[in-house]
C-alpha cells in the first residue's frame, strides 16, 4: 500500500477514498475486507465506553444498517518501522481504480479489470505516423506507462465511477463499426486521449478514433454539465442522459455492489477535495472507575451474552441475566485474574461474589446505553472527559494536574480551574465518509467505512494540554451586560446558520465568546510553545445547561508517548496570565482593521464578524466547528474594540 500512516487510513485515505501508487491508483476497500483481530490482537483498541459512543453514532448514521461493531482496531502495521513512521503493509485491501488508462507513450485508452496489476502498455497499433507500436518493443520498460485518467464521476449521494470515455466518443464516431466495437483492453482498443496546448482546459483534451478518424474535445462535456446544473436534465438526449446518470456505483466493496439511484453525475478530477470527505470523531481515553477498568475485553463478553454475531436474535436483559452461568464457565477465571490483577488477592468467596456484579453491571450498562440517543450516550461521554480533565489523575494514558490560581487574581476571577494535562491518549475513529456538502440537501447519503459489522479503523494519538474550566457566573455576568446585543447577535446566527451547512450544528454568542477566545490562546501557545499552529487543536466543553464550560488546547504531535512538554509547561499561573495578556493585546488591531473590525459578517455564510485570517482565522485542522471552519468568531466580545459591546476581558 505504499507509505500510508495508519492516521491517513483513518483520515484522508480510509475507505473509498482514491489513493496514488507508484504505478497506479486504487480506491481503499471497505474496513471490512481487511481488518481482522487474526492480524494482530493488539492492533484492537480496548476501551468499551468509547466503542458504545461509537457503535451508537454508527447505528444512527446508517438507520442501524450496521446493528453493531466488534470494537475499534487500528490497520495492521509495518513492525519494522518505528512508532513514529507506522506505515500500513499489504494486508490493507484497495481495488485499481480508476478502471480506465492512457499510455503515456501512445495515448491509447483502455480498460482494466479492477484487480489488474499492469503497469505497462501492450497496444498492437499506433495512432501516429512512424511510430512503433508497444507491443512491439520487447522491452518492457522502454514501452508506455498505464496512466489512470484524471477524470471520474460522482453523484451527491456519495456513488462513484468511471467516466464512460467509450460512450462519450461514440457520440460523434462516424462509423457503424466503431459502435461495434468491444475490445477495450490495451491491445485492441480504437481510442486515444490526448493533450495539447489547443484552447481552454477542456478543449485542450481531445479523444481520437483510430477507426473512422474523428476527433472531439471534452468541450460537450462543460456544456453538458452546464445544462444538469441549470436543473435541465430531462432537455439531453437519451444517450446524453444514460452517460451522466449514476448506476450506483460503490467499487470500494466486494464485487462493487451497486444500488440504485436517480441522482445525476458530476464530471470531477479525481483528486478535488469533495470527492471524499471523511467523517470522524476524536475521543479523549478517560480513567475508569468502574468495572470498565478491568483489563479484559468487556465488548466480547457482551456479544456473547446478547449474541451481537446474529442481528435476528433480540435477547433482552432478562435473557442475558440467565445466561450469566454459562458465561462464567467459559470466562469466569479470566474476569478473575483481571480482578485480582487490578484489585490484589481476594478470597474465592469474594472473587465469585465480585465476578457476578461484574456480569450485572456489565448488563446494566449495556441496557442503559440502549435506551438513549446518540447525541445523549456522546454528551454523557464529553461531560465525563470534563470533569476527568479538571481532577487530579496519573495513570498510564492519562496524567493530570489542576493548577492552583487562587493566588492569582487575573485568572481566578475568569476561570473556575486550569489543569495541566501532561499526558493525553486520543482515540480517532472513522465512522465512514461522504462525497458532498450541500447546504439545500437534507438527505447527503452517509457511506459506512464497513459494509456489514466488523472492527471501525482507528488509531491513536499521544498530547499533552492545558485545561480551562470558565466560571459560569463571569459568562453569565459578561451576557447580561450586553443582553440586548446577545439576543439580536443570536437572531443573526441563527438564520444564517439555518440557511447554511452549519444548520445542523447551530451556535450562540456565548459560544462565540469562548471559541474566539480559544483561537487567540491557540495563536499565541504556537509562538509560545515552540509547536506549529497545525500540531494544536481546539476541544470546547459547552455544557449551558448544566453550568459548565470549558476549554482544551492540545496537541497529537511529538514522539511516540507524546511530546516534549513545549505545551503543557506554560500550564503555569505566572505565565498563563502573560500569555492570555499578549494575546488580548495583539489582537487590538488586525492588519485589515478598519475593514475587519468593523464587519457585518465575514467567512462562509458570513458566521463571523471580527474575524479574519490577519487575526483570528486559523488552518482548518485547528477548528472544531464542523463543517463550516473558522466560524461563530468575533474580536469584539472578547476586548474592546467597539462601543456596542461590553468585552468578556
């Protein structure tokens, strides 16, 4: 698979996503046809809690398509690299894709079998005058690459394929012979792609026939792809509409399985950034405190007990209560040894004692997860990560230290806690991905990175961090002195959010106040802590209901157990103050200032105010909103710089 991190197969490069070889391209297959616990048991990431956040989020994404996982596992890994430069190995599976090829010697096009490994043209002829054929050259190496095209097709609901090259030139072919021709194959196929410096872009890439000697340039194609835009499809031909419209197409799984769809298709380079657009969380692995800490694989144990192998069978909790006894027989010294492993020696009356409300509780939660929602099983997870994070913890993933502000009045009158966060251990997960973002569409269809229940690709990430817990009464104190500005701000984001990508995620102005403060702290800890402004990113805990809020800042990069402590030593009261200071005070003026200061609304959908890239605006990996980076900012509820709000600082 070439030098692919196993973060880029959880990232950019996961299942369905387009990836290029040295010799070829390939679409990534789905997870899974190839991670399997057979590889290696210690690629599974054994953290039950965050694969039942997991498997809910998937269940919903999918209408419980997917009715369960088997846990989270990362993708099977070169042993002979270090941590550092993990690289996936052969075991991830890719299909050649896409399917068609020039030769970049005789610019034959040609079709391959998506299994194929060619690298190398045969063609028996040759288009140009004096030319050998390649298939004449008895050295392999002197003959033409197969080069994969530039071009492919994709529909809205995430369906991709081929441009249909063979159909599309027959359009003009003059010849009854051409239509009949069927051989596409290196050695035998009829057209040519070429390109010259003849005419814009699309004129400039012509397709010859070697048959009747035509020649067209893809210039229909802007034409065409003009009139389905302008909502005109059913005013094309019938073998214009029968080259544009989606079969459904899905060549990242097994025997490309199709469905069916009505969408149109758009005509896109296969390496334009929404032809695949990843859809992954991050999660923060917390202490445990309960049964969950036990050094055992909790999740197998309960696709025993409610036999997650066979969807048909819904077994309740009575049920799964009465098969406790067979359970113990078969793992019941295993939960022992765990128990005794975590907790020191026990009487055996005591070990059975504590392996049975081991199966109760592990029951009890299951059901429990059962009965909430998605968002309700990831905001109880999210409110746990607070709450870890502002509590002195040292374990070996997690290490954590509130600080002592009480001595500073600076920061003690605006922050409830600061904790410094020494050692972080991140759970990324990619739950699947799509193929567009289109803020008039309810309905962009969601692709699994698994077809049928198996393990979700995964990595993990080492950091380190600081920790700001806001005192809720200064937000609130901070909202009442600008009540009238906060209710016509909220209005304001409200309808421009409903009427953008970023409806289904909707901000306030409280929100605003805490992220634009996040991004002038994340700007600054970049000078300050020797990091790049990309190896940091933003998490913000927006608890209103419950009075809490809180801000992380954190960084995945360094070695292999996190980094060197450039972040977390300036978790230090003296110098947290100076740094939010110097922070306050750059951004008092923006190179763009008047302009910027003064905004109505700036950035998509016009989300933020006071906010551009001479000041706030940071690289879109550093954002946690989603989709729509970089927005709900605004200098102004931060320090004062207009009249018409009273600054949080």
């Amino acid at each position: 698979m070439g030098d692919l991190r196993s973060n880029q197969l959880v990232g950019v490069f996961g299942p369905g996503a387009i990836y290029d070889l040295v010799d070829y391209s390939v679409i990534i297959a789905s997870a899974d046809q190839w991670l399997s616990r057979k590889f290696d048991p210690e690629l599974v990431i054994d953290d039950i809690e965050i694969k039942q956040v997991v498997q809910k989020r998937m269940q919903e994404l999918t209408s419980h398509k997917i009715s369960h996982i088997y846990g989270l596992m990362m993708p099977p890994l070169s042993r002979e690299d270090s941590d550092e430069h993990e690289t996936a190995k052969g075991s991830v599976k890719a299909f050649r894709f896409p399917i068609f090829h020039r030769c970049s010697r005789c610019k034959v096009l040609c079709r391959l079998k998506n299994t194929s490994t060619e690298r190398y043209c045969t063609h028996k002829h040759s288009l140009i005058s004096g030319m050998e054929p390649c298939a004449s050259i008895p050295q392999e190496w002197k003959r033409g690459r197969l080069e994969p095209v530039r071009f492919v097709t994709k529909c809205e609901d995430g369906h991709l394929q081929d441009f249909n090259w063979i159909a599309y030139k027959q359009l003009t072919c003059k010849k009854e012979k051409c239509l009949k021709h069927d051989r596409w194959g290196p050695p035998e196929s009829i057209y040519y792609l070429d390109e010259t410096s003849q005419g814009d872009f699309f004129n400039s890439i012509k397709i010859n026939c070697r048959s009747c000697k035509s020649s067209d340039s893809l210039g229909s194609i802007k034409k065409i792809t003009a009139i389905i835009k302008n909502g005109n499809f059913d005013k094309l031909g019938p073998r214009e509409k029968n080259i544009f419209s989606c079969n459904g197409w899905r060549p990242w799984l097994k025997g490309n399985q199709t469905e069916s769809c009505n969408r149109t298709l758009d005509f896109v380079p296969r390496g334009q950034s929404n032809v695949y657009i990843p859809v992954r969380e991050s999660y923060i692995s917390i202490p445990k405190d309960d049964f969950t800490d036990l050094d055992i694989n909790h999740g197998e144990i309960l696709g025993t007990l409610f036999c997650d192998d066979d969807p048909s069978k819904q077994i309740s909790k009575e049920e799964a209560i009465a098969d406790i006894p067979i359970a113990k027989r078969f793992r019941g010294e295993e939960i022992k040894q765990a128990i005794i492993k975590s907790l020191g020696d026990q009487s055996e009356e005591e070990l059975n004692r504590k392996v049975d409300q081991y199966f109760h509780d592990l029951i009890n939660w299951r059901v429990s997860c059962e009965e909430i929602s998605a968002d309700e099983i990831e905001k109880n997870y999210k409110f746990n990560e607070l709450r870890s994070l502002s509590s002195e913890v040292v374990s070996d993933e997690f290490i954590c230290h509130p600080l002592d502000i009480s001595g500073n009045d600076f920061l003690n009158i605006k922050f409830q806690s600061i904790s410094k966060i020494e050692k972080l251990k991140i759970v990324n997960a990619l739950l699947g991905f799509q193929r567009s973002f289109n803020a008039d569409d309810d309905e962009i269809k969601f692709h699994p990175s698994i077809n049928k229940p198996s393990y979700i690709p995964s990595s993990i990430s080492w950091g380190e961090g600081i920790f700001m817990e806001f005192r809720f009464e200064e937000i609130e104190k901070w909202a009442q002195a600008n009540k009238a500005f906060i209710e016509a701000r909220d209005k304001e984001l409200r309808l421009r959010s409903v009427n953008s990508l970023q409806k289904k995620d909707i901000k306030n102005t409280k929100y605003s106040m805490v992220h634009t403060f996040s991004h002038m702290f994340m700007k600054q800890l970049a000078y300050e802590s020797g990091f790049s402004v990309t190896e940091l990113t933003e998490k913000i805990y927006f608890f209103e209901a419950e009075a809490k809020i809180g801000l992380l800042i954190h960084t995945t990069s360094g070695d292999a157990q996190c980094s060197m402590g450039g972040l977390s030593d300036l978790a230090d009261p003296s110098k947290l103050e100076s740094t939010i200071k110097r922070a306050l005070n750059i951004n008092l003026s923006c190179s763009n200032d008047p302009l910027c200061a003064d905004s109505s609304g700036q950035g998509t959908s016009a989300l933020s105010h006071a906010a551009c890239f001479g000041c706030l605006m940071l690289p879109e990996i550093c954002c946690e909103v989603r989709p729509i980076k970089n927005s709900y900012l605004d200098r102004n509820l931060i320090i004062p710089i207009s009249d018409d709000v009273v600054p949080f600082f």
